[in-house]
C-alpha cells in the first residue's frame, strides 16, 4: 500500500488520497476528478488511524486505489459505490 493522506476539515468532512495523485487532475468526458492540494493535502496517517477517523466521518471523499481499498476492506464503503475517472478511482461517503 502506497502513502495515503487524511485530512479532517472543520466542517468535520475527511478527505483522503493516495498521495501521488495529489495536486492532479483527472477527465473523462463530462466528468472531472480535481484532487486539489486545498481539499486533500492532509497527514499521513496509520491504516487504523485512518479506518477509525472514516468510520465516525459523516462525509468523505475517498481518491485513490489505496485509499479506496482501504475504505472497502474496513467495510467503510462497498465496491458498488466505487466509480472511476479514466483509471482512478473514487467514492463519496454521505451520512443520511
């Protein structure tokens, strides 16, 4: 597993990224996936450091194919609700 960065916002929304995608921007026809420096540049945190902040967040937005992997592994989202922008994925978590 590569470097994940987590970041709490004080809104209480966790934005996490693999690391090498962060500063990047991602297209595929009307869609865009920008994973801004502002929104996601974050610490880099342990696996159940991480798990846990994801497990309590009311809303997430989760880039990356290791920082998705971690989120399914940990039961934090299903594969069904994993998309892809060209060949990253990404989900968004949303308390209801």
């Amino acid at each position: 597993m590569g470097k994940i960065l987590i970041k709490i916002h004080e809104s209480g929304v966790v934005s996490l990224c693999d690391a090498n995608l962060l500063g990047k921007s991602f297209e595929e026809g009307d869609f865009c996936l920008d994973v801004s420096e502002h929104f996601f540049k974050g610490e880099e945190r342990t696996e159940e450091y991480i798990a846990g902040m994801l497990q309590s967040a009311g809303n997430a937005a989760i880039v990356g194919k290791d920082s998705v992997d971690l989120a399914v592994k940990h039961g934090i989202i299903s594969k069904d609700c994993v998309r892809k922008v060209g060949k990253v994925p990404f989900a968004y978590l949303f308390a209801v």
